[in-house]
C-alpha cells in the first residue's frame, strides 16, 4: 500500500532527475498546466525546486494562474490557464534526451512590472540573452526562437532571469516551452541559396496566432531559420500559413522591424556571371494596411519592391538581376518602413518575404 501511495512522487524524482526523451513539440509539462502542490506554494511563490512537474525551479519563481491580478495589473497567461513568473534571479531548468546536431527552442514570454527584463537561455555550454525591452503585440506577450548545436545526447534547458529590480516578483512570464530538430538545409541545381522557401523553421505553437519572433545574430550564433542569419538589430517574425497570408508554402518570414529588420545568407558565386534572385513580396493579412517597401542587395546591384497592402493578403513576384563580382555573393533583404496594425496601432508589423532563389542566367 506505501508503494501505492508513493508511485506519483516516485515518477516526479525519475522525471526531474533523469532525462525525458524529445520528440518536436513541447517539453515535458512545457505549457506549465501540471502545477505544484498546495504545499508547495506560498500565496503565488514555488517553495520547493522540484514543486513544478518536469522541472527545477531556483530563485524567486512563481506559479502563475490566468486572470492573476498584482495590484491593478492583470497579468497575462499567454496559452492555456497557467505560466511560471521568474523573479530576480530566477531560473528553471528541465533535462531533455536529444540528437546530436542542431535545435531550436521555442517560448512565449510576457511581461510584466519590469522595464528592463532580459532573460538568458541556456543549453549547456551555449546560452544567449534576449532582451524583451521591445513588444511585437498589443496582447502583452510574444514567443521567441533561440537555437542551439548540442555535441551530446542530453541537454540541459535553462531559462533565467538576469534583471534586478526593486520588487522582486517583477519579472517576465514564461510559457509553452517547446523544442524542435532543425534539418540542415542544402542548394540544389534550382536554388543556389538554402531554405529560400523558409519551410525549415523553429517550432511553431499549435494555435498561436502571433509567430515566432527570430533573435539578432549577435544574440543567437546559430540561427533558428536554417541557412539565413538575422544581421540587425531587431528581430524577424517566422509565420505560417494557418494563421497568415503566405505567397507559398506554409512558412514565411515578416519583417516586422523597419530597417533593424533584415536577414542575410551568403551564396557561392562565380566572378562575371550573371544570376537572377527572385523573391515574393506581400501582407500577411493582418490588418498591416499602407505602403510596405522591401529592399534587396546582392553584388552591387540593389532594388526597392513596394507592396500596396490592403492588410487581407495577397503578394507579387520581383527579379533583380545582378553580376557576381565575387566568389560569395552576400544576399540581404531589409524592409523600408516600420509599419504597425491598423486594428489595434501598437503591434508591429511589416512585408512578408517568401519564395526566394538565386539562380545562373545566361546574359
């Protein structure tokens, strides 16, 4: 009978302490909805590191329900009913079994009394810090992309909040955990650049409706849109067709940061031949109304391809033809404008960018 009683922690310890095998999708208790024991809850704060299902919590960490107020702010769950608060110093952290080779995690995150939060994700040995200074939505939250390259079959995801504030339960949301295997991207004899469709992505969440924003290069050294590298200094939207406009597939990027908004890839070229990079330029239906302009570089050769949005979808086709002056060819796109809904004023927005190849063409 004490065994029966015992079994559930007994599988709580195996589950915290060893590592829970991977599939894409969310981590084990990802969307935080097993939560802790009365017990081990004082008022909102975790009391016991191993009080959340799945992981282990230092610092001040609280648990988190939908419609929680804190004074005369209602904080903000961005999926299902419950989200982890990290406070000053806070940090959880989850064992997950995985394949050598590349990944990319996936989060929402919400802020709340702090103005300054940062958090610093981590799969040992690599960690990165996305500042959330700046909000993509009007609806209080966003979800972030970091990639990783893990070197052994178990890795350790960490998410900490470095900030300090005076109150320490100011701190950012943290919810739908969510980790996928990225495929390594190849040029094929119909497109000299990789992934140019961007269906090879960083994991979505299932009826999210606001994208993945993708980190600046100087944040995240491997990218989580394989074979394209975002060089400025805001991030890009990953966005799919369930929810949005795509000129073709089901993945595209926004670029939803004016001209801190850009992503790169470099191609091999041969010195003197002529190449063609054609791309599609559109809206992504939603209600991003006005002129959206994307400039294009490669060589020396540069264009400006505007867009006359309605804000309900729709997209065209562009060419810019080029000499290749080197044996690598940098290709970047970057929107003119910076650009907010027109429904609610406040959530930026820009021209989606699909469909992209780089092709030889003769004279």
């Amino acid at each position: 009978m004490l065994l029966h009683y015992l079994a559930p922690f007994l599988l709580l310890c195996a589950v915290v302490q060893v590592a829970v095998a991977f599939t894409d999708g969310l981590l084990s208790n990802g969307n935080f909805e097993l939560g802790p024991k009365p017990s081990d809850l004082k008022g909102t704060r975790v009391t016991s590191k191993h009080a959340i299902p799945a992981w282990e919590a230092s610092g001040f960490v609280e648990y988190i329900p939908s419609g929680h107020k804190q004074g005369d702010m209602l904080l903000v769950v961005p999926e299902g009913a419950f989200a982890v608060r990290l406070g000053n110093g806070a940090r959880i952290k989850q064992k997950v079994a995985v394949q050598k080779g590349r990944h990319s995690l996936t989060f929402s995150a919400a802020r709340t009394c702090a103005q300054d939060e940062k958090l610093n994700v981590s799969v040992t040995p690599e960690s990165g810090i996305l500042p959330m200074q700046t909000m993509y939505s009007s609806n209080g939250w966003d979800s972030y992309a970091w990639a990783f390259r893990a070197a052994v079959g178990e890795a350790e995801v960490a998410i900490h909040n470095v900030g300090r504030e005076d109150d320490p339960a100011c701190g950012p949301l943290i919810d739908s955990v969510a980790m996928k295997e990225l495929t390594p991207p190849r040029i094929t004899n119909k497109n000299l650049l990789k992934n140019g469709d961007f269906e090879e992505g960083p994991y979505i969440i299932p009826n999210t409706t606001w994208g993945v924003l993708i980190p600046p290069h100087i944040e995240d050294d491997h990218s989580p849109l394989p074979g394209w590298m975002v060089e400025s200094l805001k991030a890009v939207k990953y966005i799919n067709s369930p929810h949005f406009s795509i000129p073709r597939g089901n993945r595209a990027v926004e670029l939803v940061g004016g001209m801190e908004s850009a992503i790169s890839q470099i191609a091999r070229t041969i010195p003197g031949k002529s190449y063609a990079l054609t791309f599609s330029v559109g809206d992504a239906s939603n209600a991003c109304e006005g002129s959206l302009v994307i400039q294009a570089f490669a060589g020396k050769e540069k264009m400006h391809v505007p867009y006359d949005s309605k804000g309900k979808g729709g997209s065209k086709r562009a060419v810019l033809r080029f000499t290749a002056i080197s044996t690598r060819t940098r290709v970047v796109f970057l929107s003119t404008y910076y650009s907010t809904r027109s429904d609610d004023m406040s959530s930026l927005c820009g021209p989606v960018l699909d469909d992209v190849a780089l092709i030889s063409v003769r004279r």
